[in-house]
C-alpha cells in the first residue's frame, strides 16, 4: 500500500485510467537496468526514478566529462570528472529519494550482464557502441527480458523494444546481425544535436513503463526512426529471424 507521501507524488499517474493504482504499484515494485548514464541514459533514469520505478540500476564505466554537459542532462559542471553512474544517481536522489539505486561503475562483460539482466524486469540498452549492444540483447534473450533499446547520432536516432517473451517479434539481433560489419560511429566524432538524445532517452523511459504497468501496446516488432533535421518519424515493421544465431535456437526449443 503506498502511503500519503505517495499517493500525492505518483497522483498524476494515479489520475490516468490506464495506470491508476495498480499501476502505480507494479512500478514502485519493478526493477529497472539501465545500461548508459550519458545521452539516453540521463533522461531515461530521470524520468524512471521520477515517475517511482522502485529500484534502478545504473551501468556505466565512464567518468563526466565537460563534453557531456552539453547533451546528458543527469550531470552538471561540479560533477566533472565523477563516475557518470554516481552522477545520475546524484541527480535521481535529488528529484526523489524513494528510489532505491544501485551503481556499477565498470563495462559490463557477458557474465556480469546475465547476472544484471536476471535480476530486472526491463532493461534499457542507453549505450553508445554495437558491441555492447549486442552483449545486451544476447543477456536478455537468454534471461527472457523485454529490452528497450535506443540510439542517436547527428541529427538521426531510433527507438523499439525487443520482447523475448513474445515469439513473433525479433530481437535486436534479428535486425543488426552480430557478424555484421557496422562503421562505428561516435558523437565524439560525428556530433549530435542536443535534444535528439532528450527525444530517443525519454521514449525508452516511456516504453519502460508501459512495459512495467502493462499499458497499451509496445514497440516490439516496430522500429521508429526520426530525423531531427525535418522531424520526420519513419515507422519500419520487423520481424523475426528464424534463423537469428541468439534468438532463433531459444525460440525452437521454447516451441
């Protein structure tokens, strides 16, 4: 049962028929990983802790640099050289202290994602290489976790869900194949427009807590693709791989 404090911070989403209480509930009591704490890690965890995911997990290796403030809202000019998980769980506390945070201040090998990902109800791959990301939906694929995933360069970013749950919709592997050969490409280098990662970071917190709550219907087997120059959203429909090397042999057996 939520207490007073509780019922008037969350009463916005209370308000909503589609979350109410008990959708309120299943948030307070859900598990959220965020894998990122720069660009579209900042704004997602800002709006999970405050929306009242119970316990957020914050993954990142990396410390703030003044490069960043430009774009990765979580962290500020005093917090320059902090571990960037211990900044955005600063500035999480700081809009609501019920949130319970754990940080990991490391880059994350196959391992300890397994053991991040069976731990959580979702997880939102904010990271910023295609290696990772493809460790990330690997550990969820094996753990059964829906995956929110997000990227942005430039003036382009991207946004689904990848439901392992779900038999008829891919995994991330199933678009961008593991082997492939991707340039990669880094901000550093390339730039981005400042709100792109705002847009992108704030829908994998929106995703998330549909998820969570069980609300209407998600992106999984959808990819949304917006160019930041026009504001043009480009809808792609996806589907699955049968013959995905991470995903296809779970699915055979699971069937």
């Amino acid at each position: 049962m939520m207490n007073d404090d509780q019922l008037l911070r969350y009463s916005r989403h209370i308000l909503l028929d589609e979350i109410g209480i008990e959708g309120q509930e299943r948030i307070l009591a859900a598990h959220a990983l965020i894998v990122g704490a720069g660009g579209l890690g900042s704004p997602a965890a800002l709006f999970l802790g405050s929306a009242g995911v119970g316990r957020i997990t914050l993954v990142d290796d990396d410390v703030v640099d003044l490069t960043n403030l430009q774009r990765q809202i979580a962290h500020t000019t005093e917090r320059v050289g902090h571990p960037k998980v211990e900044s955005a769980a600063q500035a999480v506390r700081a809009i609501n202290p019920l949130v319970q945070l754990h940080t990991v201040q490391q880059r994350v090998d196959a391992a300890a994602l397994d053991a991040l990902v069976a731990q959580a109800d979702v997880v939102l791959d904010c990271s910023d290489n295609y290696g990772t990301r493809q460790a990330i939906n690997a550990a969820c694929v094996r753990a059964g976790r829906p995956l929110v995933a997000g990227a942005a360069i430039r003036f382009d970013g991207q946004v689904s869900v990848y439901d392992p749950r779900r038999s008829d919709t891919p995994c991330y592997a199933c678009l961008f194949p593991p082997d492939a050969r991707f340039e990669e490409v880094a901000c550093s280098t390339m730039g981005v427009f400042a709100p792109m990662v705002g847009i992108i970071g704030t829908m994998q917190a929106a995703e998330a807590l549909k998820l969570i709550a069980g609300i209407g219907q998600s992106l999984a087997g959808r990819l949304l693709m917006l160019d930041g120059r026009d504001m043009q959203w480009t809808e792609m429909r996806t589907q699955r791989d049968p013959e995905c090397p991470v995903c296809g042999a779970r699915r055979a057996r699971a069937e």
